[in-house]
C-alpha cells in the first residue's frame, strides 16, 4: 500500500518494500508542475495586492483566495488579505487572517503589531495589549513598539501605564518628538500640566512645526494660569499654519482670559472667515462681546450659532442670559423656555427664569419656577435666596426668614443669604440680630457699604 503527501514544493511517497517489509520514505518528485503553481500563487498575490491599491477590494479578496488555495502556508498572502478584510469593514476575519499568519510564523513580531491594530479598531485595546506585549519580548529593542503599547494603554484611560511604556520608548529612541508629546498629554489628562509642559517643549524642540504640540502646551499653560505663555505657543502654532480655525478661535480665548477681549473678538473673527459654518466659533465670539458690553453684536452672533445649530441647549440659555443684562426679559424667557424643552429636569433653568420673571414682578410665575428649581434639586442655596427675595417683597417676612435659613443651611458659605435674612430682619425690628448677619456676609465677600446702606435705608423708611 502507498501513502501520499503533497506539499506545495514537492511530492514525497512512502512505498512499503514487501520484501523487506520496512516502509522507506521515498522522494519521487519536486516538479516543475510545483515551481509553476508557487509561480502562480505569487501572481495571484501580486494582482490582488493592485486591485487592492485600487480600491477594488472583493476583486482583490477574490485574487488573494485564489493565492492561498495553490499555497496554503505563504505568510504574507494572509496578512494582504487580512488587510483588505479590514478595508472592507470586516475586521472579525481580518483578525483571523493574522492569527493563522502568525501561527505560520510565530516569531515574527510586526505580525502581532499588524492584528493589534485591528484589535484596536475593534475597540478591543485590552487584547491589543496582549499582542504588543508579545512583539516587545520578541523585539524589545524597537521603541515604536512601547510606544504603541503607551498609546493602548491610554486609550484605555490608563496613563500612568501609559507614562511608564513612553518612557521605555524614550530609553530605546530619544529622538522621536511623538513619544515626548504623547507622554505629556497623558500627564496632562493627569491634571500634572507642569510636567507636560516641560514634556510637549523637548517635543517641540525636536519637532519645530509640530502644530499638535504647540496647541496641547498651550492648554497646558491656560490651565495653569499662564495665558501669556498660551497665547505666545498659540501664535507659533498660527504661524505655522494661518488659516486654522480651531487655532485662531484658542488664542481668542487666550485673549479674554487676559482680558483683551477686543482682541480676542478679531482673533474669532479670523477664525470665522475660515470656518463660517461652525456655530461654536460665533457663541465664543458672542461671549467676547458680552464681556466687552456690546450685547447688541452678541445676539447677532447667538442668533447665527441656533440657526446653524438649533438644537443645542447652551446657545439659547446664554442668548437668554444676553436678553436679561439687557433688561429685555420676556424674550430672555423664551429663551430659557426654549432651553426648557430640551433640558426640563435642569434646575439652573428654572432659577434663570424665575429670575426675568422677578424681575418683570411677576412673582407668581417666579415662585412656581424657584419651587420646581427646588424639587429638582433640594440642596439649592440660590432658590431658596432667590424665593426668599419675593416673599420680603411681599411682606411676607416668616417665609422669607425661613427661606433665607434653608439657603445657607444648603450652603453655608452662600454669603447673598446673610445679607438679605440681615434686610429682613432690620424689616422686622429685630436690630439686635442685624450686625451678626451683616458681619457674616461682608465675610463671605459681600460689600459692607452696600449693605450698611441699604439696612440703614430700611431703618429710615422704618422710623417714618
């Protein structure tokens, strides 16, 4: 009896020898007919590898089946159909493309950095790090691989893993500007801005036109208080490329934290012109005009941002803010309505509203406000304040006491409570217990001579 097996090089065949009844492996053949189909299979390879620079994926999958069926055990035909699974979205037999390549070739470390990629864009970081870890044992010379490694770790939100592998990297490779950066974001995120300034610095000494950097040591400068430095990054980074709005509208708000707002309004201006259709870039530039007073051109600039976005909740309530420093409060309350129908369980809303609604002496309107306000959040200083305001209003002294007592048990550095529960009760008569409220809120940052003047007119109006 003959027991054949083929392989893609040759054709071995072990013949059993009656006569001597031993079985001998017998090498019969290594063909042409094989030479030929290896030579067959690399074309197949080599046209689907075209079609798949074409963008012809199934035609290339089709050429690369055809490859892998004339022989089975070629490593980079897997890895090339692997790739065009990934194009074509289907990352599951991507993945199981390169787990077979690497069962071929188990020693081969970009082989596990290729199907950690596509685990990556599976969302699936946490195996991802698996085959890392695995093509750094196999080459833990390559720095690029630690740096990956960092990369997943702070995909999955852990940055001190993340800072340890950048580090690696930087041991193997000083000269690469991206593992300083990276390492300085993850700091960042951190909330250690110091360290990631100093870490986007060597970044950018070894990359001078790395905009990403300038802009992230920038935020890193604002969020500790250097606006100066901020701003001056911020610059570079705009030099480097002038027409980017994303860059143009941070050095705006560079701006109106040092209070330039004038300067910060051109600088969104400019940032407009390059992307007027960006709603956020006029809300910031209405806020620049509403801290320069110039409510006017603030609502301009509101009423673009809702008509390019005109579901966003933030735009109407700041519109709506705009309208009540303008004295305009039924349309501040359309506004914060409006808002309502997006955010009805917010309660700062209710208190917005309530607060036009005070103002206009609609009182009724704004207790029902301040009420819902506190229902929907209990520990609520500025409601009951607020309420407490309209009952004084009202005469009603015991309920405004009483408000003004649930206001600073809620918060009992809320100092406008004092204040207002020292009126009421210079109201009543009880001039005893003034002074210690008073003395409390001039503690808690109330001016002393605005509110000695106001008691000392109720006092007046009270001895009349």
């Amino acid at each position: 009896m003959d027991f054949k097996l083929n392989s893609s090089r040759c054709i071995y065949v072990a013949v059993k020898i009656s006569f001597l009844f031993l079985p001998a492996l017998i090498l019969l053949a290594c063909s042409g007919s094989n030479e030929e189909q290896l030579e067959q299979a690399n074309m197949y390879q080599s046209e689907g590898i075209a079609l798949l620079e074409e963008g012809l994926v199934d035609q290339a999958i089709s050429e690369f089946n055809k490859s892998i069926e004339l022989n089975p055990e070629g490593v980079a035909v897997y890895l090339d159909r692997g790739s065009a699974y990934e194009q074509r979205g289907d990352l599951g037999k991507a993945v199981d493309d390169y787990t077979y390549a690497i069962s071929l070739d188990p020693e081969n470390s970009e082989n596990y950095i290729i199907r950690a990629a596509a685990y990556i864009r599976r969302g699936e970081y946490r195996i991802a790090t698996k085959d890392y870890k695995k093509a750094i044992e196999i080459n833990p010379a390559n720095a690029k691989y630690h740096s990956s490694l960092g990369d997943t770790y702070a995909k999955l939100g852990d940055h001190y893993e993340a800072i340890e592998k950048y580090g690696e990297a930087i041991e193997l490779d000083s000269t690469v500007s991206e593992y300083y950066s990276n390492r300085g974001r993850s700091y960042a995120t951190l909330g250690n801005h110091y360290k990631a300034v100093k870490e986007l610095g060597v970044a950018i000494n070894l990359a001078p036109n790395d905009i990403d950097s300038y802009y992230d040591r920038a935020s890193s400068y604002a969020q500790i208080g250097m606006y100066e430095d901020a701003y001056r990054h911020l610059n570079e980074a705009i030099r480097i490329d002038p027409k980017n709005a994303t860059l143009l509208s941070r050095r705006a708000s560079a701006f109106g934290s040092l209070d330039s707002h004038l300067q910060a309004v051109r600088n969104f201006s400019r940032a407009i012109e390059e992307d007027s259709e960006n709603a956020r870039l006029y809300s910031d530039r209405a806020t620049a005009f509403t801290l320069m007073g110039d409510y006017i051109s603030a609502l301009q600039d509101y009423d673009v941002a809702i008509a390019l976005v005109p579901d966003s909740v933030g735009f109407y309530i700041d519109r709506g803010l705009v309208f009540s420093l303008m004295g305009i409060y039924e349309e501040s309350i359309k506004d914060f309505t409006k808002a309502l129908e997006f955010t009805p369980n917010d309660y700062r809303l209710y208190i917005n509203r309530g607060d036009a609604f005070k103002e206009m002496k609609e009182y009724t309107l704004a207790v029902q406000d301040y009420d819902e306000s506190i229902r929907l959040k209990k520990d609520n200083p500025e409601a009951f304040n607020n309420r407490g305001i309209i009952r004084r209003e009202r005469g009603e002294y015991a309920l405004a006491i009483q408000d003004f007592n649930f206001a600073i048990n809620s918060d009992p550095q809320y100092g406008y409570a004092y204040a207002n529960r020292a009126v009421v009760k210079a109201m009543m008569g009880r001039d005893f217990e003034v002074m210690s409220d008073v003395n409390k809120a001039v503690s808690l940052g109330v001016i002393r001579e605005s509110l000695e003047k106001t008691i000392n007119e109720v006092e007046a109006d009270r001895n009349r």
